[in-house]
C-alpha cells in the first residue's frame, strides 16, 4: 500500500493505531472498503494533528467528496517526523461510537480491508494517488493462523503495462459466501477476468483478431411518459396521486460486482482459474451434485452462493430480478417467515422468428 501501519489491539477495549506517510502532505486511511463509495470510517492525517471523517457520502459524487466530518472519538498519543515521514499513533475504543465508527471485532474480523490516500499538499483535497490493501491481524505473545488474507497480484495488459492490482469488498461468513468459497473474483491474484478487464479505449479480441481503426458511432433516444402529481389533502382528504418509489438493488455477489462458476470438477490438463491444484472427484466450494460424479450419466452439479440481507420498515410495491439469459434458468423472491413465493422471474427464449418479430431472436 501507500502507507505503512499497524493495529495493535491493548488491554480494556482500547486499539493502538500506528500509521505512516509523507510529512509535506495529508495521507489517510479508510477501513472495512475498496473505494470511497462503501463508505468508510476514515483516518485523516495532516499536520495539524489526526481527524475522523465518513467517506463517500455525497451520492452520485461519492468518489470525489471529503465526507462528513466527525465528532472525535481518538486520542493522539504522538506525531514525529524522521527522514521526511510523519508517524502518527492514536487510540480509540474498539468499539465504534456509532455505525459512522468502525468497528474492530478481533475474533470475527482477521483481516480488514483498507484504503489508503496521499495529497498533492498539507491541506485535505482530494487525493493524488490511492491504493487498496488488505491489513491481517496477528495475535500478540500468542500462535497466529495463517490463512489466505486476500493476495493481490497483477493485472496486465497485453505487453506487461498498464498494471494494476485490486481487492473487492467479498463479504464473509455467514453474511455471504465469495470469500468463505475463495471465488477467483475477490483479487486480481485469482482473477480469471470480467468486468476488471475492461477498460477505456481497451480493446478486448483475440491475439489473432485485427483491431481496426473505425470508431463505433451510435444515438440513444429516450421517451419518458409521465403523470402531473396531484398531492394528498383536499376537502375529501385524498391521497397523493403518487408515492416515492425508492430504488433498493441488492445482488447475491454483494459488493463484488460478478462472481465466478467454476466447473464442477478439476479435468486433467484443465486448470480451473482460482483453483488451479484442485483435487480430482471434489465438487468446487459452492457445487453440490447428484447421482453418479464426476463421469455418471446421471450426475447433475448445482453451483450456489448466497447473500443475507435485512430490510426493514417498508412496504413492498414492486420486485424484479435482473437475469442474463441463458444461464439463468429462474429468479424467486420469498418470505423467509412464512416460505410464502412473492414473484417469479423466467426467462423466455427466442425461438428465431426474426425479422417477422424483431424481439423473436434465437
């Protein structure tokens, strides 16, 4: 990362954080994120002393605003400068003053995810360069398992350039199941492509493909129909013509954008991305099968993860799914108190009667 740093966890629910940077700037660091806009309990340090801020907070501009600032919670204990860097050392309860406060929970949490930020100058703006990391806890004076902490290698473009490295936000145990499953989506280190591969003017063809210099031109045309509101009250104490309809957009990946399916059996000679020494004859973390595996004629493998979430407070107008056909075979929305099916979203295939129905295509 751009910043070194420790946690270190002390007696009576106090942490000891130790962070370092350039001294003839601000630098900081945001916990539990992978970009400003998950949020995060943030250290900012400048010369002045040490502040607490809630990132990414300004809607739609959420990766290019400071935040709310917040009441103070730590104490410094130091801040020196040697050879050009600041070191700083603070504490803080382990428990945060409210959800705006990270929470560091040292039995369920053995890594953290971490962003870090340096300024172009002594006053917080916005950055100049920023990195994402993932921060391991050790125990002290005691024997630490070490686990897969989330390595994040390289992602390159053809050639060797343009790299970069990333950890998205895979929630774990028992809120979802990417990280638990080691989905090669979490890390550019098991990454076997996606969504993180594209990139602006990247073209994405084959080694054998020609890129040819023609610029792809196109128009959008948006139709909007629309109802003028007529608002509650009235002599007859009429309801609002119209109600708020907010949109609430959960995905079963969570935070990480895509996940991967992988086969449901290693093959000979047929490395799996993300797994590529699984054992032979093991069904891959998320797949459950049926009859006689990996070569029966009647073995048939499901690939499941799961994302928990709570909602409360609302009253439910309108449910859809959002499904990519043809690997989807259906979406069902239930209650989990009383099992009862509130919707059901299938897809429907075309059957190749275009141009005679131009939606009819096969």
């Amino acid at each position: 990362g751009l910043i070194a740093g420790d946690i270190s966890f002390k007696e009576h629910g106090l942490a000891t954080i130790t962070v370092s940077g350039p001294a003839d700037v601000w630098f900081g660091v945001g916990f539990d994120a992978v970009v400003m806009s998950d949020q995060p309990y943030t250290l900012i340090v400048t010369e002045t002393g040490v502040s607490e801020r809630k990132l990414g907070t300004c809607g739609t501009e959420a990766d290019h605003c400071a935040g709310d600032l917040l009441t103070p919670s730590l104490t410094l204990v130091s801040s020196t400068v040697h050879d050009g860097i600041r070191t700083v050392v603070v504490t803080r309860p382990l428990l945060g003053v409210s959800t705006d406060y990270y929470t560091f929970d040292t039995v369920e949490h053995a890594t953290i995810n971490v962003i870090a930020a340096v300024g172009a100058g002594p006053a917080f703006a916005y950055h100049k360069a920023r990195s994402a990391l993932v921060l391991s806890l050790a125990s002290v004076n005691a024997p630490t398992c070490v686990c897969d902490a989330g390595a994040i290698g390289q992602l390159c473009e053809t050639g060797g350039v343009n790299c970069h490295k990333f950890v998205k936000n895979c929630l774990p145990a028992p809120d979802a199941d990417l990280l638990a499953q080691h989905n090669p989506t979490c890390n550019s280190d098991t990454y076997g492509g996606g969504l993180s591969c594209c990139g602006h003017k990247r073209i994405m063809l084959d080694a054998d493909q020609e890129v040819r210099p023609e610029l792809l031109r196109y128009h959008m045309k948006f139709r909007f129909w629309f109802q003028e509101y007529r608002p509650a009250g009235g002599a007859a104490g009429a309801k609002p013509s119209h109600y708020n309809l907010p949109r609430i957009y959960q995905q079963t990946e969570a935070n990480a954008g895509e996940y991967d399916v992988p086969p449901a059996f290693a093959r000979d000679g047929v490395p799996i991305p993300g797994y590529p020494n699984w054992p032979k004859n093991k069904p891959t973390p998320g797949t459950t099968c049926t009859g006689a595996c990996p070569d029966g004629p009647d073995c048939a493998c499901v690939h499941t993860i799961h994302y928990r979430w709570k909602l409360g407070n609302t009253r439910l107008i309108y449910a859809g799914g959002h499904c990519h056909a043809p690997s989807c075979i259906s979406l069902e929305l239930f209650r989990n108190d009383t099992g009862e099916l509130l919707c059901r979203q299938l897809p429907q295939y075309g059957r190749g009667s275009f141009p005679e129905d131009k939606w009819d295509e096969a």
